[in-house]
C-alpha cells in the first residue's frame, strides 16, 4: 500500500506522515491483548503503510513500548518515525505482581513510576525507553501529561513545571545534538497550553481532545497563538475515546468517562448527518482534524489488526464539502472551522 503523505510539524524540520498509530490500547488500555494480537495488529499497520508510531512509557507501564519496538526494530530506521514520551521514569515493582495491576490498565507490565521533568529525570526516561523499545535512538519526545489529571493540585503542577525549567533543556540539548528531530508536550485538556508557549520552546503539542467533531474550542485563542509562534499540533485521540467509534450507544465513552446526555445527543445528530450523506461517522471523526493547517498528524489507536485495516480505509473515504457544510449549518462544528478537502 502506498505510504502516505506528510506534513511539517511547527517550525522544526520534522515532516510526519499525516495518519499514524496510537500505542496507548498496546499497553493494554481497554483490554488484554495477547502478544499474537499485538504482533499481528502492528504487522498489519506497517502492511497498510503506516509509518508514524507514537508510544510512551506510561501506556502499561513499558508494555506498549516494548510491543511497537518489537515491529520497529525489524525495519529500516529511515523508514520509520517513532515517538515516546518523558516525565515519568520507572522501576520494578516490589510486591507480587498480581497485586500490582488497576486502573487505567487492564494489563500491562508490573513496573511503579514516579515523576521527574528534571534535566536528570528526562534524560533517564529517554535512556529507558530506547532500551524498552530495542532502538538505538527515537525521532521525537513528548512532555508527557503535566496536567491536573495526574498532578491533582495547582501546586503540584506549579512543581513540575519547576522541574521542567532545567528539563526542556535537556530536550533542547538532544535536539541541537541531533540526537531527536524535534519535542513536543502531550495534552489532555488546553486550559495548560498557553502556560506551556509562555515557558517552553515547542515544536508542537500532542492533544488527546481538544480538537475533535465535537469540540473546537481552541479555534478562539489558542490555535491562533500556537500559529503565530509556529507551533504545530498532532491529533492524538480523534474518535474522543471511543464515541466518535462507537457512536451514542449505550456506556459510550467520550474524554475516557461515560458521556453525558448533551454529548450523546450530538453525536445523534452527527450520526444523522453521516447517514444522510452516506459517509461513515468514523470517516469524518477521522478526516476532520486535518482540515487545520497547524494539525501535521492523527494517531488513532488500534489493538486488533482489522482496526487498523478500517482505520486506513476510513481515512481514504470521499467526503463531499456538503457534508462539512451540513454540520456547519446545523451549528455541530464551528463556522470557522477549517475542513478538510479531498486531497488534504
């Protein structure tokens, strides 16, 4: 299969493909996944010409890596663009190990984490993950969930961005060295990603939500200062994690918590549209976030090998302008939202 196109990230040099793969469901995020699984569904990926994997040391603590390095260290490193993450670093879990394993993991590795966006600490974390993932040396690294999710409190976030003043530069270092095109911060919520163009460098910042079909509210301010700083962004959950998929059915989740009654019955009325125009509502959910010139990539996550079959396929469906104008006019995308042409 034809590998994809690509787009430049920022104001780096990096250009990545514009479909990726996920490795957050690898780490067994919703469910187990057997190792001939995870094999066969990477396999797959790399069939369909994906070429883009992003993973990190928090998705089963070390499993997803482990597993996406088991693909990419069979493979030409020209041919490849990897991405993982820093801010947590790890070691063996003392107890027994049936002990150990909760949420947000069905599964994974028996490995405890603690904090540290250090100089230090990002340093230690790059250095482990190449040795999970069996790779001499990765393209990108991403600050990885400074937010109130994981840190609970305004001064625990004010802590690790203390943190971060000596570790952006030891990214900064990695980059002028070669050593990685380019870094980035992942994001689950905005309201921090003006903090972050105030006090760090980026390349481009890795959202999980911000910008699906059912949200564009960073089109009001914080796009356009991204644009004016020449920061680019990557799309790291477009189905919203799992809604935009499965559509308003019953314990559909939207952000990773049960949607609420208003969520639902947008997606309705998306569902509605979709059909009206024949258009698979996972193809749209997909194709929407390119439409934005700063979105360089999407990085839907996959564990089972049709996942990334349909993936592909959705991704290549025809959408015609009617239908983009259809959501405009009944007000389920913003007016000014960009939308995505044939060719994107």
């Amino acid at each position: 299969m034809d590998n994809l196109p690509v787009r430049k990230v920022g104001q780096s040099l990096l250009e990545l493909p514009i479909l990726g793969f996920g490795g957050a469901p690898l780490g067994e995020l919703f469910e187990l996944i057997p190792e001939d699984q995870s094999r066969h569904t990477l396999k797959s990926a790399w069939s369909a010409g994906i070429r883009f994997y992003d993973t990190a040391p928090w998705y089963g603590h070390g499993l997803s890596e482990h597993r996406i390095g088991g693909l990419l260290r069979q493979q030409n490193p020209e041919e490849f663009i990897c991405s993982t993450k820093v801010g947590r670093v790890y070691s063996r879990f003392r107890g027994k190990a049936k002990d150990f394993y909760g949420p947000p993991w069905a599964g994974g590795l028996p490995f405890t984490l603690r904090f540290d966006y250090t100089y230090d600490g990002i340093l230690r974390s790059y250095e482990d993950s190449l040795l999970r993932l069996g790779l001499n040396r990765v393209d990108v690294l991403i600050i990885h969930d400074i937010d109130l999710n994981y840190h609970r409190t305004e001064s625990h976030i004010n802590q690790r961005f203390r943190e971060l003043e000596s570790g952006w530069k030891a990214l900064d270092e990695l980059k002028r060295t070669g050593e990685i095109q380019a870094f980035g911060a992942g994001i689950n919520k905005e309201a921090l990603i003006p903090r972050f163009l105030e006090e760090c460098p980026l390349d481009f910042f890795l959202v999980a939500h911000p910008y699906t079909l059912l949200d564009q509210g960073v089109l009001d301010t914080i796009f356009p200062k991204c644009e004016r700083l020449g920061v680019g962004v990557v799309v790291g959950a477009p189905y919203a994690s799992g809604i935009l998929a499965t559509g308003a059915v019953q314990g559909a989740k939207y952000r990773y918590s049960e949607a609420t009654p208003d969520v639902m019955a947008k997606v309705q009325l998306i569902e509605r549209l979709c059909k009206d125009h024949q258009i698979p509502l996972k193809a749209a959910a997909l194709q929407f976030p390119l439409g934005h010139p700063l979105v360089a990539s999407i990085i839907p996550g996959a564990f089972r090998p049709e996942q990334v079959t349909e993936n592909r396929k959705l991704f290549e469906h025809p959408i015609e302008s009617s239908f983009w104008d259809a959501c405009k006019t009944a007000n389920l995308i913003r007016m000014d939202a960009p939308v995505p042409s044939h060719d994107f």
